[in-house]
C-alpha cells in the first residue's frame, strides 16, 4: 500500500486544507474532484462539521448555499447541482426535473430525494465550537427555521411505516448506497424495465442490475410528482434505517440546545428525542444491535452493518443497550478483526467485500460519527482508537473516500471532501 507514515500533524493539517480548498466552488464543497460535481448533502454537513472550529464563516457558507436547495415541503435534497457542470453527473437535472415541481427551489437544480438530516448537529457543533461567537449565534439564527420545516417534513412526509420513524424511500438516501442491508429490499423489487446507466463506472463498482433498481426507485417517485401519498401508499422500497433515524435524533437532541439561542421553544424536540428513542427500541433493536425494518416486507435485515450502531448517537439510549453495542462493535464481527477502524459491514457476513464501497471498507465519516457516539457515552477509550484509527489511514493513504480496513489502502476517489474536513476535526 502507499505509505506516507512519515507525514506529521502539521502537514496533514495543511494537505486536508489544500484538498478543501481544491474542492470549493465559492459557495459549497464539492465531495471530490471528477466523480462528484456538484454540493452532495451529507458531504456538506461534514465539512461544516470540520470547518466549525477553524473558519465559522465558511462552514456556514457551506450550510447556507446547501439549504438554498430546500423544497418548500422541508425536504432537504441529497444533491444540489452546479450550474455549470449541471449534466455532468449521472442522474443530473434533466433525470431529476426538480423545477417541474411547484415545491422546488427556483433559483438552483436538485435532485428529488434527501439523505440523513445531520444539519442540526452540524449547526450545533458549529455553534458550539465557533471562534467567531456573533457570526455562530447569526448563523443559528437564520438556519433554526430551515431545520425546523426539515425536521416537519421527515415526521409527516416520511413516517411512512406510523410508528414514529422516518422512513429512507431509496439507498441514496441512506448516504450508504450498496450497503448490504438494502439488498434483500432491492431483490424483491418488481423487474425493472429502465436500461439507464451511468457514463463511467468506476471499476470497482459491482457491475450487476443493482443501478437500474436504483433508477427505477428514483424513476418512479419522480413520475409520481414526488407525491408523499405515492410514497405512502405505492412506493416499492421504505426502510427505517437506524443510521439515519439516529442521526435525525442526535439533531432533535441538537435542536433543543439551538432553540432558545433562536428564541424559539425546545419542547417540541425534546418530545422527538423521547419519540424516536422509544420507537427505535420497539421497532429496529434485535439481537444485541439496531436493524433496519423494510416496510414493504414486515422484516428486520439480517445483515449487521455500520449503520446498525447510528442509535449509539442517541446520549439518552439506555446504558446496557449501549453496552451490547459497543460489545459487537468491538468484537471480532467488526473491530476485533480489522486491522483499521471500522469495517461498514460485519466482517463475517457473506456479503462482506473489503474493497466495495459500503460492503466493506472504512469510511472516515463513519468513524467520525461512532467517536461522537463513543465522546457522548463517555467511553474515552474507544474514542482514543477511533480517531487515532482514522488518522492513522489518511496519514497512510491520503484523504480518500474509503479504505481496506485490513490493509488500510484507499479505494474510491482521492482528495475526497469530508476525509480531509473530518480531519481538520480529528487533529484539533
Ligand atoms: C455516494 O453516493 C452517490 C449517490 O448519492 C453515488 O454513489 O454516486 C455515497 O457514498 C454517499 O454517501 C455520498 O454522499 C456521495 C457523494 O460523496 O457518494
């Protein structure tokens, strides 16, 4: 593998900046040169996240021009389009024809779906971490509505399965796209007719029809008008993932602390904490771990993967849940045995696959969320490892947007946004 051991605190410090700044268009952070064009949700709440205590202004640019893409339903979309490099993703606008919707945003193109609503805690870390106290305190001033209409939306339009959580309407959404939990949902899709294709594939992209379900998902909302009662009552794919349900409840905990800096009241969110912690103990806890649920099929996914440990985000989740969390965490099934942490799926899981994108490999932004959760259940130690773990690999590899996790060598593209962001974060 590339080594680059040699690489001390201030120069890595230095390379993340140098990738940043590569990566901005002005207003927003693109995830990576080349295969990602255009403002990527998610990506953009990290890099807000990694910016918070080094430039306050900037990582609330960064929030600001995402949320310029906001629907007039809430609804945060995964990607905000360049104007320039418009088609130069697949699916672009002309896919996703957000300006035929009456709800869209004028002024910029977006895609019709969203990703997990990390935008509360990013604001809060911001607020929290801010060197620049008046433009924090502005910031959370102008953003606290936009997140309230976000998290309105994910409690009306989403709780599609009526037990208090929100539901993913496509893997997209889930920000972990071939992870394995979705493929049982995927399998039992009706066949799919649409034959689109991405331009370039990157080659270690599993070449099989997972792309064209992908399609047909996003196809078939869009032609619906992006109709909350077509997701309710037709769409083929709903699953209660608990990465993105405990990051929507890490934000409703966020947006209690935010509220009276905005003057607004708290006790709404407080409400959503007890809600969502309650449901995603009824609904997706099974066997010592978080599960997703598909709505469609009534059944938990078999597969342990990084997004069974989101609800770890949650500071109220009761102590021996977290306990038997952090067990498997460190287990064999995922720590234990890799070399780096933390493995996206369970090592001993058929479908783990070491150099396939969410199958397998370490995700910096990942690793950055389960620290959070370790840094909140006081658990000093297992932050210690996660973040020494996770700085080990980009000090070995660069900022790229995965790794092997036994080997550390980087997969997928280099100079990747939220790997350098995270660890500016890492590092201070
Ligand atoms: C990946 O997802 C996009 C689709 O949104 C893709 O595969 O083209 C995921 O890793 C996702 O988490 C990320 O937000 C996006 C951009 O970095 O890439």
């Amino acid at each position: 593998m590339e080594s680059r051991a040699a690489v001390d605190d201030a120069a890595l410090g230095r390379e993340a900046w140098a990738v940043l700044d590569a990566n901005w268009t002005g207003s927003a952070t693109v995830p990576a040169p080349g295969l990602y064009p255009h403002q990527w949700n998610w990506d953009s709440t990290f890099v807000a996240i990694g910016l918070a205590r080094w430039d306050t202004r900037r990582a609330g640019t960064e929030l600001i021009s995402l949320l310029a893409g906001q629907w007039g339903t809430g609804m945060v979309p995964h990607i905000v389009f360049h104007p320039v490099h418009a088609e130069g993703y697949f699916p672009g606008p002309s896919v996703w024809r957000s300006r035929d919707h009456p709800a869209s945003p004028h002024a910029v193109c977006t895609s019709g779906l969203t990703q997990p609503p990390l935008h509360a805690l990013a604001l809060w870390w911001i607020w929290r971490h801010a060197a620049d106290r008046d433009t924090a305190v502005a910031l959370v001033r102008r953003l606290y509505p936009m997140l309230v209409a976000q998290h309105d939306y994910l409690a009306t339009s989403r709780d599609l399965g009526g037990g208090g959580l929100a539901a993913i309407v496509h893997p997209w959404e889930s920000g972990m796209d071939d992870s394995p939990a979705w493929d049982a949902s995927l399998e039992a899709l009706p066949p799919v007719r649409h034959a689109y294709r991405r331009s370039e594939e990157p080659a270690d992209r599993r070449p099989d029809s997972r792309h064209d379900r992908y399609m047909a998902l996003a196809l078939g909302y869009r032609d619906s008008g992006y109709d909350p009662a077509y997701l309710r009552d037709e769409h083929p794919f709903a699953v209660e993932d608990p990465m993105f349900n405990g990051i929507w409840l890490a934000s409703c905990q966020a947006l209690t602390e935010l509220a009276p800096v905005a003057g607004a009241d708290a006790g709404p969110y407080r409400e959503a904490v007890e809600r969502i912690r309650s449901a995603l103990l009824e609904r997706l806890w099974d066997d010592g771990v978080f599960r997703a649920r598909d709505l469609r099929e009534g059944r938990l996914s078999p597969v342990c993967t990084i997004g069974c440990f989101g609800p770890m985000l949650d500071q109220g989740m009761p102590g021996e849940r977290v306990a038997e969390l952090v067990r498997v965490l460190e287990s064999a099934r995922f720590m234990g045995a890799a070399g780096y942490p933390v493995p996206s799926c369970e090592i001993r899981a058929q479908q783990f696959d070491r150099s396939c994108y969410w199958r397998g490999p370490s995700w910096v932004n990942a690793n950055w969320l389960l620290r959070r959760a370790a840094a909140v259940h006081d658990l000093p130690a297992l932050a210690r490892v996660l973040g020494a773990g996770t700085l080990r690999l980009v000090r070995q590899a660069g900022f790229r947007e995965c790794f092997d996790p036994f080997d550390g060598s980087g997969r997928g593209s280099r100079d990747f946004s939220w790997s350098a962001a995270l660890t500016l974060d890492l590092l201070a």
